[in-house]
C-alpha cells in the first residue's frame, strides 16, 4: 500500500512501514518554496504494476516507479508546476486523465502509446471549454470527479453537472465534441434542460449494470 502525502511517499507491506520515498533517494522533486515538502498526490498502480504519482508544484508533475523499482520523472509543459490537482485516472484504453480544480481549471490527457517512460511519441489533450453537437460550448468552473462507464464513456463531474466524453480515441483531433444529457421538461415537451446543470458533482460510480451513481455537493445523492 503507498500513501501519498505533503512530506514523502510512504510504502506499507503487511501492515508495517518498510520505505519511505523522497526526494534525496527518489525523481521526486522538494518544493522550492520549502524544500522540506514533497507535494504528492493521485497515487496509481496500473495494470504493469507501474506506481504513478503527481507530484505537485514540481517542474515534472507526473513521476513513476516502474516494476523493477527504477524511478522515472516525465515532462508536459503543459503541467510544469501546476499547483492543484486531484485525481489520476486510467481509462480502459490506457489513457491518463488529471483533473485540475482551481488555480489553471481544466482536464488533461495522455495517450503514451504503450511507452509510458518516453513522451516523445505521445498525444496531449488540455481541456477547459468543450463544444457539444449542437456548436455550443461549455466551460465549468471546475472539475471534482471522473467515471468510465461500461460502454467505456468518461462521465467527468463538474460544477455544471457531468460532462460525457464518448470515443475518446478521437479526442485528440479538431472537432471532438463533448455530450451532456438533456431532460425534457415536464411542462413544456420542446424545452429541455441539462442534467444536474446546477449542481457541482463530487463523485461518480458506476455499478454493475452500468447505472451512474452522482454524488452532489448540495442535493445528495
């Protein structure tokens, strides 16, 4: 079990502490502001047994040890010292999604094809504003959550409700376009409003038949 936290990178096995990861033995770089802080989050172990971490406020967020315990640290300029981010996600196709909430809103992804040490072959997404079919946009305020459903589409939750990403091979390209789900209303069949538009989402699950299960910050469930 690794635990991220402000200070180092804990590693438990069997219930007893057996390393800690800093910068002084690790890629993970201290904060410049007070170099006795390692600002670590959205710690993620993939199907290679590839531990992830973020590594906030550090001129390469996104650091990995790989299975034979060899640290490597990768470099975005679009993420150089990004102050805030909350989530590290993997899609089924193997993309990373980061979701940042404050201080440089937005959402981005990575597709490293199959060579997740070396960047120099990979395609970038940053995500702010989304244009939906009909030609208009929407840009939240920020983004607290994200889900892959069983038909592998990505629910993202923001202030504005979910927003649905679906073929997101394809989001890499001019064009792509974003979903949200309208519901008609109940006095007037030609209105609709978006679901949830009012709502911030904090956390979306998908159960078993592919129901989403929506947690607000202010309606509940």
């Amino acid at each position: 079990m690794f635990v991220a936290t402000w200070h180092s990178l804990f590693e438990f096995y069997d219930n007893k502490l057996v390393n800690k990861y800093y910068s002084t033995n690790t890629d993970l770089d201290a904060w410049s502001s007070d170099t006795s802080l390692i600002l670590l989050d959205g710690v993620m172990i993939d199907k290679n047994n590839v531990l992830w971490v973020l590594n906030v406020q550090s001129g390469n967020l996104l650091k990995a040890r790989d299975a034979n315990g060899t640290w490597h640290s990768l470099f975005y300029s679009d993420l150089s010292n990004k102050a805030t981010v909350t989530n590290l996600f993997q899609s089924e196709n193997g993309f990373k999604w980061m979701l940042f909430p404050r201080a440089g809103v937005g959402v981005y992804v990575i597709n490293d094809n199959n060579t997740p040490f070396y960047t120099g072959d990979d395609k970038t997404e940053w995500l702010s504003t989304f244009t939906l079919s009909d030609g208009s946009t929407v840009t939240p305020s920020t983004y607290k959550s994200i889900a892959e459903d069983k038909n592998h589409d990505i629910w993202i939750g923001t202030d504005v409700g979910p927003i649905i990403l679906k073929n997101t091979a394809n989001i890499f390209n001019s064009g792509y376009t974003a979903t949200r789900i309208k519901i008609t209303r109940e006095d007037n069949s030609s209105l609709a409003d978006y679901l949830l538009s009012t709502e911030q989402i904090n956390a979306i699950a998908v159960d078993g038949a592919n129901r989403k299960w929506i947690g607000t910050a202010a309606s509940g469930v």
